[in-house]
C-alpha cells in the first residue's frame, strides 16, 4: 500500500471520528481509550473494569473545569459518567455518547494530569505511535478497528442460518461456507486472512491451536449455543448419580462452551474451576474424570470439517 494511501487509511479506521486531522492529539488519545474501552466490551475483556475507571478518573479531572463554558454544558453527563448506576448494563451506544460528547474536552485537564489519557495502554503504545503507518501500534489499531466492524457484522447476522449451525456445532458443508463468506465479506484470500490474523489470539487463547477452519474461528467468536452443549452433556449427566458439587462443575463447563465455543483442559485445574475444588476433577470425579474428559474432547471437536486447517478458499 502506498505511503499516501496508509496515512489517510490511519485517519479514517473504522469506528473514529473522520476529524481527525484537525483534533488535537488528546483528543486523539481519548478516541483510542474508548476505542479499547468498546472493544473490551465487546469481548468481554477483563482489562474492562480498568478502563472504566480510566474514563472516570478523566471525568472527575473535568469536573473541575466547570469554569469553562464547555465543559459546564457537560457537568450533569460528567457527574453522572462517575456514579456506578451509570455503568449498569453499559452498551456500545452510550460509550459512543461519552467519545463524543467530551472528546473535545480533554485539553482543558491541567497539563501535569494529561498524562491520564496521553500514558501508555496496555498494548505498549508509545508517545505519537497511534496513527503512524507502518508500524506495529498502527496495525494494532487497524486490527482493533477491524474486530470491532466485524463484530457489529456477525451480531447483526446471528440469526442467519450457518451462523446458527455454527452455534449448534454442525458441521457446514461447502454452500454453508460461501454463504458464511458472503456473509462476513470475504471474497478474497487477504480479505481471509486478514479476518484469521484479528481473530488468532483469541481463538489461541481457547483452544491453545493455532490453525483454525473459518467455522472453528467464527464460534470462538459467537460460542455456543446453551441448549446444543446441555443436549451433548444430557446423557453424560443422566447416567451418572452426581452430587450438587460435582453437577455445579459440569454446569460451569457447560458455561465456557456456552461462552468461548471450547474448552481447553487445563482450565479445569485453574479458577473459577479449582475453587469449586481445588484437587481437579480427577479428584471431583473418581473414575468418571475419563468420560469427562473425553465428552469435552467430542463437543470440541463436533464441527472440525474433515480438510485442511487453513480458511476455506473459494477461488
């Protein structure tokens, strides 16, 4: 891509304000705060709660600022921003509401506490990196940006036909793939890989693979259906006699299914699984750990397609 075209590319991501040539670079900085905010919400990150309390730190230094005529058409939102009530059930609207509204705000801080905005995020980004073509903060940013569209895609398309077979873990044929690429927009093999490399982390992390067919990754994304995961587990719990504990440790199997779209073994030895009990389900389960063990593996694996591990290709 030519340099031209990578800079004006880094003034228009998806999901920031096309201003922003003429905003100052704290203004800048807020977008990219609530940017993250958003995306963390969105996957139900834990760096959430720590963001959160970034946005009302800011609030609290504006409050302040009353003096400025600005930010005194702001107070009653920014006094609200900083009650607990209005983070109840927080949506991606009402954090747009709060970009917009004090985006243009932050310069009035007092220098010595900018740094509340201007500091690194926990990805590592340095002072005036946020925008600049070519390096890794700016492909951070577009891929952000990217999950982000692609998020807001594949929920507005949830009750389409092959995203519901992916959420009952069917196996989809070869129509049910290129209508899922239709679907998600991807026609090209870059517009596939690109798609694989905003979602690799997140399906690594859940599985611990790292070479995921197009279906496996979209339900790393959207999980699992309850009702199929409590379906595949019917028979496994009626056959067996299990007290409350043991029942409440496959319910909460049944969770991350629900959840994340898999469940890796080595989760059951960690929290929240081992402060139901700390000895691992070998300890929980006696014998039965095995058929355990290897109903987790079968609801896994429900819906691998029998080919290669790469994106379906259409071309």
């Amino acid at each position: 891509m030519p340099n031209e075209l990578r800079t004006e590319v880094a003034k228009i991501i998806s999901g920031l304000p096309s201003q922003i040539e003429q905003d100052d670079e704290y203004a800048k900085r807020w977008d990219h705060l609530l940017l993250k905010t958003e995306l963390s919400l969105l996957e139900k990150s834990g760096e959430y709660k720590t963001l959160m309390k970034k946005i009302i730190k800011i609030a609290d230094k504006l409050e302040d600022k009353t003096t400025i005529p600005d930010v005194k058409k702001q107070l009653d939102f920014i006094q609200a921003i900083k009650t607990d009530e209005f983070w109840e059930g927080m949506n991606l609207k009402v954090l747009e509401e709060i970009r917009k509204r004090l985006r243009l705000l932050i310069k009035y801080i007092d220098p010595g506490e900018k740094k509340i905005v201007y500091s690194n995020f926990t990805d590592n980004l340095t002072e005036g990196s946020v925008f600049e073509p070519g390096t890794e903060a700016f492909k951070n940013d577009e891929l952000a940006a990217y999950r982000q569209k692609m998020n807001a895609v594949i929920n507005e398309n949830l009750d389409k036909e092959v995203i519901w077979k992916v959420r009952c873990n069917r196996p989809l044929t070869d129509a049910d793939l290129k209508r899922l690429e239709e679907i998600l927009n991807l026609s090209t093999t870059e517009d596939r890989e690109k798609f694989k490399e905003a979602y690799l982390g997140n399906f690594h992390a859940k599985t611990g693979k790292d070479s995921p067919s197009l279906e496996l990754l979209l339900r790393s994304i959207v999980g699992l259906d309850r009702k199929a995961v409590e379906k595949e587990f019917a028979d496994f719990i009626e056959k067996s006699n299990f007290s409350s504990l043991q029942l409440a440790f496959v319910q909460k199997i049944i969770d991350y299914f629900v959840e994340d779209g898999f469940v890796r073994d080595d989760i059951l030895y960690e929290p929240p699984f081992s402060d139901m009990y700390q000895d691992g389900p070998e300890g929980l389960f006696g014998d039965v750990a095995e058929a355990l063990f290897a109903k987790i593996k079968r609801v896994n694996e429900v819906g691998e397609g029998p080919g290669p591990d790469n994106l379906h290709s259409g071309e």
